[in-house]
C-alpha cells in the first residue's frame, strides 16, 4: 500500500469516528453540535459585556469556540465551558491545547442542569427554547443578583427582556442575541 491509500483510510477512520461520536451526542443530549461562526465573536464579547472579574459559564460550549475567545480578550475573568457531549467536548479540549491552554479557561465534561453556576457573573448560551426554559428556573435559584445571561437566538419566555441585539452579520445560525439580567 502506498503513504497515499494510508493516509486515505486514516482520514476516512477519522471522519468515521467523529461521525459516531456526533450521532452519540445527540442521543445523549437531544441537541446538536451547532457551532457559531468566529465573525459572531465579536458581537458576543459585546453583548457580555465582561470585566476582569467577571466569571463566565458557557453551557453547552460545542468546540469552545465562545469561552476560549472571551478568556483572550478578558485575561483576568474566569472562563468555564461547560459540555456533556463526547464529539463537541473532543473539540473543545484540542482548541484548548491549540490556545495555548489559557490559564484563565476550563473545559468540563459536565451535565448544564447539574452544574454548579453560584459563581457565574456572565452565562452564555445557545440552546433550544425548551432548554432555555428549563434553565431559567436553574438560574433563578443559583445566579447571584445582578448576572447576566446571553442567548443565542432562542428567548426565555418567562423572563423579561433586558436588550435584544442583532448580529452585525446575521444568518441562519445567528441572528439575535437575547440579553438577561437575574
């Protein structure tokens, strides 16, 4: 066999694997891996509006893309990615290590509705609307007074509204940033 056909059939076995642990996760959350473009960031960032003593949670944090780009740009705040999903989680641990793994960042391989958010100051999310609302409870219980919680694209009906921002470059994964204070 040629270095050629080797490399064919590792990649093929690769995108196999992460085939099989995308359809795990799904079984295992009910929500796919959807995952924000980087041209979001910035509006993000924005909208959490973050200080040097902020502490920041971001629940079902996919490939980490969302806590790893706020832990650079806010260097003194906390930054938690919360994920239970085996394929998501993978990717978020190598874009850890890839970061240069940041002092200021932690992956964990956690449940959202059994993590402990008492310390978040700032929650990030993008999850669908029947989670949202099952969170609001969790985060009328846990956050302290004052936090704020950012959505993407999906409302928590039963809370009011502090400020809904359009993206600066909408699409089909992103156009609405939907902003809470607890």
């Amino acid at each position: 066999m040629t270095l050629l056909a080797i490399l064919y059939i590792c990649g093929l076995c690769i995108l196999l694997i992460i085939l099989v642990l995308y359809l795990s996760s799904l079984t295992l959350t009910n929500v796919p891996f959807l995952s924000l473009s980087r041209v979001k960031l910035p509006d993000i960032l924005a909208a959490l509006d973050m200080h040097p003593e902020s502490v920041l949670y971001e629940l079902g944090c996919g490939d980490g893309r969302v806590v790893l780009a706020t832990a650079k740009a806010h260097t003194a705040a906390k930054c938690v990615g919360i994920e239970y999903a085996l394929a998501p989680l993978l990717l978020a641990r190598i874009n850890y290590f890839r970061a240069g793994k940041p002092h200021n960042v932690s992956i964990r391989r956690q449940n959202i509705f059994s993590t402990d958010l008492t310390e978040a100051t700032h929650v990030f999310c993008f999850l669908y609307p029947h989670v949202m609302v099952k969170l609001h409870k969790k985060f009328q219980r846990e956050l302290p007074a004052g936090a704020i919680v950012v959505s993407c694209d999906f409302e928590i009906p039963t809370m009011l509204l502090k400020q809904k921002i359009p993206f600066s470059k909408p699409s089909s994964l992103g156009r609405t940033l939907y902003v809470y204070e607890y």
